[in-house]
C-alpha cells in the first residue's frame, strides 16, 4: 500500500518538475527574447519595430487601445472609430468625451474588450506597447496593429510617430509648436507672478493619502521643464520613473516650495480629505499658502501625458495665471 | 432497511441528482457562452462550436470565450473537491483552502512569482500554477508541523486554528511584497487577490488542465478513505487505515488541486467551504457519492459567477469572487438556518 503511494506521488513529482523544467527553459527564451527587443528598440529610440505597416489612411477606420494614444490622434485631428476608456470613469475621459462623441468604447485600457474590437471591425489597431503590449498577440489576429511606447520619449516624440504613420507631419509641428508658443507665453507669466527661478511642487490629495508628484512623468515635464519652475526641495529626491509619492502631511514644510499645484481627486472622500489638510495649521503655514500661491489644477488634463492632455493643461496654467 | 438498500436508494439519488446538475451545468455554461459584447443568438453559438460559425463567431467563442469558460469549469470543480477533501481530513465543516491558509500561500507563491518574472503571458503562464503549488505546499507543510501530535497523529481542530494563524501571517507577507509591486503589477495582484478571472488563453487552459484530470480521479479512488476518516482516528486505524499516512496524502493532493486551481482563476475562497456543503445535503455524506456532486456544484457556482461578473457591471467587471461571495454567502446562511 505505502508502495503504491509513493509511487504515485513520484510520478506527480516527477511530472511537476518536468514541466517545471520545461517552463523555466521557455521563460528563458521568453525573457532573452524581451531583452534583446529591448535594447534594439534602445538603440533606435523608437518604438513599433514589430509594427507590420508603416503607413495608414488618417480617414481609415483605427482602433486605438491607449488613452494616450486617442488622444494623440485627436491632437492631429483624427478621431478613432472606436478607443479605450478609463477604468476609473469607466467611460472616455471627461476632458476629450465631447471630441469622442459617437466612438465605439473597446473596454477598459489594459483588459480590452476583445469582442468590441472585433465587432467593430477596424482596419487598423493603435496601441501603446506600456499598456495593452501583452494583448498584441490577439489584436493582430484582428487588423494590423500600430504601436508606441510610453516608456519611450516624450509625448512630443510618441505624437511625431503616429503623424508619421498617419502622413499628418506638419500637423504635428504645428501642435508642438503652438504648445512651445503657449508654454513661452505662459513660463512669462508665472516669472512674473511667482518671479524668476521660483521652487514649485504638485500635490495630489486623494481619499486615502497625500502624494507629491515627481519631476518625472505625467506633470514633471510640463513643470519643470515648459513653465522653468524649479523643483522645490526634495522633489528631485522622488525617483522620476515613479509618478509620485506618498508622503505624511508633517513633511509638507520641508518642501518649501514658492508655488503648490494641487490636485484634488473628484470624489467626495479626496474632497473631504483637503478640507481637513486646509484647516490644519500646518498647512496654513506653508509659504505657498501664506502667499497665497496654491493653484488647484484641473487634475484630467494635467495627469494625461498625451500631446492633447499636456496641451489642455497648458490652457489650464494659462488661465490660472492670467489675471 | 438494511445497509445495502440505503446504499442502493442513495446511488440511485445521486444519480438523478447528478442529471439534474449536469443540465443545470449546461446551461450555466451555454448562458455564460452567450454572454459578451458582441450578442450572438444561441443558435449561432451552436453552430460555431461544432464548427460551422463564420469565421469572426468562431473566433469570438474559440478565442475569446471558451478558454475563460473551461478554466472556470476547472477551476470551480477543483475547488469544490479541494474544499470537501479538506473537511473530511480535518473532521469539520469550516475547513476550506481558503480558511486553511493554503490560499494565502497560493496567493504569496503568485506574488513571489511577479515579483521575480513580472511576466504574465505566454509559456510562462504554466509555472504559475507550480508557484502558488509551492506556496500553498509549504503553508501546508508549516501547518502540517504544528498541528502533528508525536503519539495522537495529526489533530483535526488543531489544523483548522493552526491554519487560521499561519495564513493571518502569510497574508501580512504577501501584503508587504505586493506593496513593492509597481502599480500596474499592483493592481493585477489585488485583482487576483479578489478572486478575478484573470486567464483568457488556451495556455493557461493547458496549464490548469493536467492538474484538475491527474488530481480528480486520485482522489476519488481514495474516496473510502474519506469515509473511514468520519468515524473517527480510533474506529478508522482499527479498520485498518494508516490513518496519518493516508490523512498526509489526501491533504497533499488537495492542496495541489487548489492551488492550481486559484493560480489561474484567483483567490475564490468561498467554494471550497459551500460546495462540499450543498453536495453533502443533496446527496449524503459518503464521498463516492458526494465527491461528484461537489465537483459539479463549485463548477456551476464558479462559471456562473464569472458570468455574473463579467456582464452585470460591464464595462468594468467584478471579480468572480466577490460575486461568490455576494449571492454564496447569503445563500450559504440560508441554507444553514433552514435545515436542522
């Protein structure tokens, strides 16, 4: 009896370890596979190499995956047929829901609704490799897909690849450079209210904690590069690949920072959340606030890293600081 | 009455229990293949799976549905045989993998295993089960250790307190790795945690399979074992059941079902605990009869609640466990209140 029963349990051992061996050579490969693909995409700096076409009718019918990447195309003026909604509206995202009137809705970025995209039979698919990059597989299986990646340059760069795929060039340039015009334009008016060299951090309250927002992506560029803020102390300390962190309200003064932009969640518990933090004297003696240099954002625009969100949110500086 | 026609009337029972189980089964599962964006009438779905859809329809349920739904069926049958299993090693009713803690180390092994490989696709998608295996083997083990009598063998109530702590401090670990975890990684962990079908791919279909069908028939070979184990230690030994030995392997096997099981469906905790239950009023408590039926009963909670979860809120769907949870656990006290 004892016998048997080893035996057995050998054989499932056995059979576990087998196919353990085996995973683990194919996840070799898998990852030898990425790493390489990954330094390839580094040495070009630009993303889609596994990308089958190169050119697309801007009138076709596209599918886009990415919320970034819909609003790329609407940036030059092309509205996807269908596109990919914000998990946490769970609809398209109320600053460019009025430019997406009459889209198809393909499921929440990241976990695409497959049978969406599929009934709505596009010619081509757009993704963004940093978001549905694993569903790539089975998008392709659908229509050729177009991809960019996030991870990869600036919005600047990922605009100028989907206008190079879609022939929209100078639609490009002309966004960019209207945007470099407005943030000129704009950095002036903040020199002039704050004055030159001023420190300035970004403030996220939501319902469960306070984050400072990093020098990195998605407000650090349109900050502290466009608008010539400095970054007040401590803020470069933030790893600028995280987007931001959380911290205690008691290091708030340590900051220092000349000017706070401020980001409240919409939501009723993030709301009460900043009423509290408003009332502690803490924060009412924080320089910014004695100034009264607090700035509260238009959090949509401003946490979109896409050509269309950073130029929104460019609007958005422009009226704060026009008086 | 003597014994061999309670044995007959109760065969007979499970019989037509099954058959009424096996078509509510069907239907669940046609229902379930009938639900998703895209409407198809169920005709059109008939055709499709026999193979004589268009191409977009075959595509639709070979690729996009069918797969979710078979790990489901795996999964929910897994779970329900893991969880009766578990009741009848330790001699009571609470004990489920959830419970037990084993879920806690499935869950810390799937951690352990994004935290190291960060990939969720292709091949790579076959080690998970081994991993959250390992976890849950190890949780099993610990427990295992503390709940072993040198002269009285392994205590029954002692497995299910012993389980209850190990699995509060696993947890407490799990929650510290996942913390580490990048945002997105993050976000996929507490999913699973929620018990979400996360598996939409023929491989993790591949993946789970071999577990369920080598685990399943092992286990119900050893179904008589089961039984021994309910008249107690002493009465079970002095029938001539290496009562340690034998509790050792069923628990090893059972936590290799489970864990395999939630690797890829989630952390679904509640259908171990009700499905042995419901199958044991309708059909009786010996196992050769009731295993089947817990089987069959986690399989149809388990699709069914993906089915719920996925259509009820879309676009954003719930996670299958939680809506086990919602309707189970009502349904559960119910049942408890209603029947003396």
């Amino acid at each position: 009896m004892m016998k048997k029963w080893c035996g057995t349990l050998a054989i499932i051992l056995c059979i576990g370890i087998l196919s353990a061996c085996g995973g683990q050579a194919s996840e070799a490969v898998n990852t030898s596979a990425s790493s390489s693909s990954a330094q390839e995409t580094g040495d070009s700096g630009k993303a889609g190499e596994k990308d089958s076409v190169t050119q697309v009718d801007p009138n076709a019918k596209i599918a886009s995956m990415s919320i970034h990447m819909t609003n790329n195309l609407l940036a030059l003026g092309i509205k996807p047929a269908g596109s990919a909604i914000g998990g946490g509206v769970g609809d398209f995202l109320p600053h460019v829901a009025h430019l997406l009137e009459g889209s198809a809705k393909l499921g929440v970025v990241g976990d695409s609704d497959m049978e969406a995209v599929l009934g709505l039979k596009p010619d081509y698919i757009f993704i963004d490799e940093h978001f549905g990059g694993e569903e790539r597989s089975k998008l392709e299986k659908i229509a050729p897909v177009v991809s960019t990646n996030l991870d990869e340059g600036t919005w600047r760069d990922h605009l100028k690849r989907v206008a190079a795929v879609v022939g929209r060039d100078k639609e490009a340039e002309a966004f960019i450079k209207e945007y470099e015009e407005k943030a000129d334009r704009v950095s002036k008016l903040i020199a002039s209210e704050l004055g030159e060299g001023a420190t300035a951090m970004a403030i996220r309250v939501s319902a469960k904690e306070i984050r400072v927002q990093s020098a990195g992506r998605p407000v650090g560029p349109i900050m502290f590069q466009d608008l010539k803020l400095k970054p007040a102390n401590g803020v470069e300390k933030i790893s600028a690949s995280e987007p931001y962190a959380v911290i205690s309200k008691e290091v708030l003064p340590d900051f220092d920072a000349d000017a706070i932009f401020l980001i409240v969640n919409n939501d009723d518990n993030a709301k009460k959340v900043y009423a509290e933090l408003e009332n502690n004297p803490l924060w009412k003696n924080l320089k910014a606030v004695k100034n009264n240099h607090v700035y509260t954002l238009d959090g949509q625009k401003w946490l979109d890293y896409s050509s269309l969100g950073q130029s929104m949110a460019m609007d958005d500086a422009e009226q704060l600081f026009t008086k | 009455m003597d014994g061999k026609a309670i044995f007959l009337l109760r065969r007979k029972r499970t019989i037509r229990v099954a058959i009424i189980l096996l078509g509510v089964a069907l239907t669940v599962i046609l229902i379930s293949l009938n639900t998703g964006t895209i409407r198809l009438s169920p005709t059109s779905v008939l055709k499709a799976l026999i193979g004589y859809g268009t191409a977009e329809e075959s595509m639709i349920l070979y690729e996009y549905r069918l797969p979710r739904i078979i790990i489901t069926m795996l999964a929910g049958a897994g779970l329900g045989i893991a969880g009766a299993v578990f009741q009848g090693v330790s001699r009571n009713t609470l004990a489920d993998p959830g419970i037990l803690g084993i879920n806690a180390g499935a869950a810390f092994g799937l951690i352990a295993y994004i935290s190291f490989f960060r990939s969720l696709d292709g091949p790579a998608a076959l080690m998970i089960p081994l991993f959250t295996f390992a976890g849950g083997a190890v949780i099993a083990l610990v427990i295992f250790l503390f709940a072993y009598d040198r002269y009285r063998g392994l205590l029954p109530i002692r497995l299910i307190l012993v389980g209850i702590a190990v699995s509060a401090g696993v947890s407490a670990m799990t929650l510290l790795l996942s913390l580490r975890l990048d945002e997105d990684t993050y976000a996929f962990a507490a999913r699973w945690l929620a018990g979400s079908v996360w598996s939409r791919d023929w491989v993790n279909v591949w993946g789970l399979f071999p577990w369920i069908v080598v685990l399943i028939p092992i286990i119900y070979y050893r179904s008589a074992t089961l039984d021994l184990f309910t008249l107690g230690d002493e009465t079970a030994a002095s029938l001539g059941s290496a009562v340690t030995r034998s509790r050792l392997i069923l628990l090893a096997l059972a936590v290799a079902l489970s864990c395999a099981s939630v690797s890829m469906a989630g952390g679904i905790g509640f259908i171990g605990l009700a499905a042995p239950h419901i199958a044991k009023r309708l059909v009786g408590p010996q196992h050769r009869h009731f295993l089947p039926i817990a089987a069959m009963t986690g399989l149809v909670i388990l699709v069914a609640a993906d089915t719920i979860g996925r259509s009820l809120f879309h676009p954003n769907a719930v996670p299958a466990g939680v809506v086990v949870a919602a309707v189970g656990g009502p349904y559960f006290l119910y049942l408890l209140f209603t029947t003396k």
